[in-house]
C-alpha cells in the first residue's frame, strides 16, 4: 500500500518563502505589486494543503496499483480510475495546476510560488502530479514563441486544464543524444505546416483521459535537416486536429503504442506514440521553419527543459519530504529496545536512540537545504523576468541556470539516498509496501533520470555554466557566499561558519583545478564532474542553512523561549549545524581525490571489469 496519509507540513515552507527569501523585493515588481503581498501566499499553501490532503493523497493508492491501462483504439486509449479525474479537475477548480504558466496574464501570481505548490502535490502523489504539470511547460514554448494565431488557439484551454501537453524527445535510438532524433516532418503546401512521421518513446503523460485533447511538442528533423541538434525543429502536434474556430475536427494519426512498464510512478502514463503511422499526421511549426537544414527546435524546447529539470528538483523535493515525515512519525511511536545509557530502563520509541536521531536530522537537513536551493532557483526565474532593470534581470538568470543542474541532479541523488533512510528508520516495515518508504522509492528514482541523466548536469556544470560570459557570471555566484560568510558571521554559529569557510576554500581550489582540465586533461573534467556538482550544492547549501539559521537566532532573541515557535527556530539553527558540520565536510574528501586524481576506471582495459 502506497502513502495516502498526509504527513506533510507547512512551517519550513513559509519560513523560507516568506522569512529567508527577499519576497518583498519580488512583489515590488510590477507585475506584482498591485496585486499580492507575502501574506497572500498563506491562502494558495493553505488551500493546496487541504486538496493535497482530502483528494490527492487518498487517491495515491488507487494511481500506485491501478494507474492508466492502455485499452487501444485512437480516442480513449489510455484510460484511469475515475478517482483521477476527480483529483485533476479539483486541481483545476482551485487554479493549482497550468494555470501559473501564464506570464503575460495581468495579475499573474509569482511563478516562485508554484514552487511549494508543487512540492505539496508531489508529496501527496509523485505520480499524479504528472497529469497538470507537463501541460505548464509545453505552455511556455508556445507563450514564448508560437505566432498569436496558436498562442489564442491553444493557450487557454491549456491553462485552464480543459487540454493537455507533453513534451516530445525521447526515441528508443535517442535519448540523451537528442540530435539522433529520426522523426521527420515534410514541409506542405500550407506555410507552417508540416506531415509528421515518427515514433516516441518515454513520453510522460503522452496519452490520459482526463483531458479532451493534447498539444504534444515534438522534435523532428526535415528531409534535409543537418545532422546532430542543429537539424532540430519543434512543432505542436495536437492529438486531435483543432480548426480556426478552436473546435476539434478529427484524430490526427496519433497513435497511442503502449504504456511503459515502469518500477514506479504507476499512475503517471509513459508512453510511446507513433506519429503519422497512416500517413495523415500534421503539426505546426514554432516560429519560423528551417533555414539551409538548421532548426530552432532545441532552443525552443530547452526552455520547458530548463522548467522541468527544476521541477524534476521539486519533484524530488516532495518524495524526499513525504519519506521524512513519515520517518519522523513512525520514529515517534515505534517502541523497540532500551537505551544505551540506560541498559537496565524500559524500551523506549525508537526516536530517543542516537542513530536513529542521526539519520532523522541527515534526512531533515537535506531535505531543508535541498529547499532553499530549488526555492531560490525559482526566485532567480521570477526575478529574471520582472526585475526592474535588464542587469538584474540578466544576472538573476545567469545564477538561475548556474543552480538549475545542481537543483536538478543534486536534488535527485539526494530524494533516493533519504528515501533510503527513512526506509531505514522504519527498519524490516520500511521494507513493506504497508509502508511509505516502498512506493516512494520506487517513485523517486526516476528522478535522476529524467530531463537528461545527471551526469550531463554535472557536465553542464562544470562546463557551460563555469566558463559561460567567460566565467564572469560563476564568480558573482561564488562571491555570493564568500560574502555571506565575511559579514554575516554570529558568535553563537563561530564553529560553523569557520567550517563553511574551509569548504568554500575547498570548492574553489576544486574549481582551480577543473578550469586546469578544461583546457589539459579534459577526461578528469568528466571524471569528476557529478562530485564537483554534489560539492557545489553542499557548499551552497550550507550557505542557504547558515543564512537561515542567523535569521532563526534573531527571531528566538526576540520571542523568548516560552513562545510558541521557539522550538521551531531552535530546530532551524540545529538543523544548519547538523548539515554544516557533518554533511558539508564531504567536499574535502572530493578535493583531496581531485589532487591525486585516480584514473584507474578510464585506464582498465574493458575486458578487465569481467
């Protein structure tokens, strides 16, 4: 049986939106600031609470040993429960869902918010949060750069749920080499439309029934497209074809193949679709069509990738605090064996033994840090597009994409090693699928894979994103940190910030060594491009906990013990120390590593791994 009890909690969530990020700052926006003041943000976490608790939790179970079947057929051919079109159209009622793509909509609510939202979903169903959130990014690609005819063609039913998206990349002989797409689309003698022909595989959310209709975003390659991913057009490929008027008319020759069968995320249809397998499908090119062979395709869809690897970070985000909080419970009221310092006293809850309080604050500092990075994430997006000034605006995006592999990967990595925990801290039960840990481990795996594996982040990393403006962007990042811990040092935190200090040293001698490979040894660049990135996100993470845990002083200096969040901000400044001084330490071993850098796994004959 997969979770369907909500466990989750709020009171970190609106301590890092509304106390540690500058949300003020944010809603002085334009966009913003006729409309909503950081208070209003207890209404959208509130209400999403409640439909995450009474209607999409509950409904976990049924999406984990049920999920979509595929019946056939061109219409309804993947079919769900019927308590999944209860569950999205409740989303859709209350505006939680496709509704936040919308950018140019007066009275557009900050996209950071959707963060939280999002996260909530996904705690309370990693499968069923699939059915809306795809729909958001493909919405992106079109707002951004569809001609107006498309944008009032499709947008609003999109927005408002009543239609769907996917993103289309995957291909069973191109998955992360997205520039082996063999799809092809014909030009016609319609301008801007094409015949498509081709197949997909891995498609999330490539077929449901909850929604009438689906925008699919789909790479393909015209008879003369240049090789690699510079031959590479998107287009939008509806299910079914939509006239002038916006009314369907008729199938448009997409052909729902299977569903895959996959460990976890039942309840999230994966799917692979034929296109054009009777030669009668069509799509509309975004933008302008190809020039001499070459495509804007991959720019284009790297902006909903861009969404979705972040969302992927939220994603796991979710999984990993649902497997906390159902540790954190289990822990208080599992009664098993005595004290260690008290042999001879009665058994005691298993949250009084030290190492089961060692692995509740490992999952519960991660889970903290792992926060801030993906809320700030969103913070620079939001900031990119509504600060005042093209500089802010243009260094809020250079640190968002700075952050984007770490949110993505690091985030992914980390949801599967605590989910691993919590299983531990339910001991042999976490091993059951009576038990949260179970599904959710299946669940969040997929994570790391998702939206590119995550060694290309940490090459996207210590890559592009290092030397990208010729490494002015990364040092501004850097200096982020170095600045924080220079002038916001308290004497109640002295270990800890000289601990943080260590490990930003550390990092930027790791650095040193990276640009030196770059240009020499470009395999150890490689080598060790998946612990630079980890080390990057403990660092800053680290940062992100300190800040908050200064803030969590003065708050406690000001309310006293006896008020009735004390317990909370002292939990705040424990949970920085735990991370600082036990999970941040992890760099050095990485420098040390890259010093002596070992080569044994790229030398060894491949015979010789027998």
């Amino acid at each position: 049986m997969p979770h369907n009890n909500y466990l989750y909690q709020l009171r970190d969530i609106k301590f890092q939106m509304k106390e540690w990020l500058d949300i003020e700052k944010l809603l002085s926006c334009n966009a913003y600031k006729d409309y909503y003041g950081a208070e209003d943000l207890d209404a959208f976490l509130d209400v999403n609470y409640k439909i995450c608790r009474d209607v999409i939790c509950p409904a976990n179970k049924e999406s984990d040993e049920i999920g979509f079947r595929h019946v056939g057929g061109n219409e309804n051919a993947v079919v769900s429960p019927d308590v999944f079109k209860v569950v999205y159209n409740t989303v859709m009622d209350a505006q939680l869902g496709p509704h936040f793509g919308d950018r140019e909509v007066e009275g557009r609510v900050p996209l950071a918010w959707y963060a939280p939202i999002l996260e909530m979903q996904t705690a309370a169903s990693p499968a069923m949060v699939m059915l809306w959130c795809l729909t958001q990014g493909a919405t992106t690609v079109i707002q951004d750069n569809a001609a107006q005819k498309f944008k009032d063609l499709y947008l609003p039913k999109m927005y408002s749920g009543e239609w769907g998206g996917s993103m289309c990349l995957t291909e069973p002989g191109a998955g992360s080499d997205v520039g082996a797409v063999q799809t092809k689309c014909f030009p016609t003698d319609t301008p801007g439309l094409y015949k498509i022909k081709g197949q997909k595989c891995f498609i999330t959310t490539g077929d449901n029934d909850c929604v009438s209709n689906l925008i699919h975003l789909v790479l393909a390659k015209t008879p003369d497209g240049k090789p690699g991913t510079g031959g590479i057009n998107c287009l939008m490929v509806p299910k079914f074809w939509v006239n002038d008027d916006g009314n369907i008319t008729k199938w448009n020759d997409v052909t729902t193949v299977g569903i895959e069968h996959k460990l976890g995320i039942h309840g999230s249809a994966t799917c692979t679709l034929a296109f054009g397998e009777n030669n009668d499908c069509y799509g509309w090119m975004i933008g302008d069509g190809p020039i001499d062979g070459r495509g804007k395709g991959m720019t284009q869809m790297f902006q909903m990738m861009n969404e979705e690897r972040i969302n992927t970070g939220i994603f796991s985000l979710g999984c990993m605090g649902a497997a906390y909080y159902a540790a954190l419970d289990y822990a208080r009221v599992r009664v098993q064996s005595r004290k260690a310092t008290d042999p001879k006293g009665p058994s005691v809850r298993i949250i009084e033994h030290e190492d089961v309080r060692r692995m509740l604050m490992l999952q519960k500092s991660m889970m903290e840090a792992c926060r801030a990075l993906v809320y700030s994430s969103y913070y620079y997006i939001d900031m990119s597009k509504e600060a005042a000034t093209e500089e802010e605006r243009e260094l809020a995006d250079d640190f968002f994409m700075i952050q984007n592999p770490m949110a993505k990967a690091f985030i992914s990595d980390m949801a599967w090693v605590m989910t691993s925990e919590s299983m531990q801290v339910h001991g042999g039960y976490g091993f059951m699928e009576e038990y949260a840990p179970a599904s959710l481990a299946r669940d969040c795996k997929i994570y790391s894979i998702w939206e590119g594996t995550n060694f290309m982040h940490g090459q996207d990393l210590t890559g592009r994103k290092y030397t990208m403006k010729k490494g002015e962007p990364f040092k501004k990042w850097l200096a982020l940190t170095e600045d924080f811990i220079n002038t916001k040092k308290i004497a109640e935190l002295e270990k800890e910030f000289a601990m943080l200090a260590d490990a930003f040293a550390a990092f930027k001698s790791m650095m040193d060594l990276n640009g030196d490979w770059i240009k020499n040894h470009f395999e150890l660049k490689q080598l060790y491009a998946t612990r630079m990135l980890h080390s990057a996100a403990k660092v800053v993470g680290g940062r992100f906990l300190l800040e908050q845990a200064v803030i969590a002083a003065g708050k406690l200096a000001e309310l006293g013990e006896d008020h009735y969040d004390a317990n909370f901000y002292k939990g705040k400044i424990a949970t920085a120390r735990f991370f600082v001084m036990n999970v941040v330490p992890e760099v050095f071993g990485v420098l040390k590593s890259m010093q002596n850098p070992d080569t044994s796994c790229i030398d060894l004959a491949e015979e010789a791994f027998m």
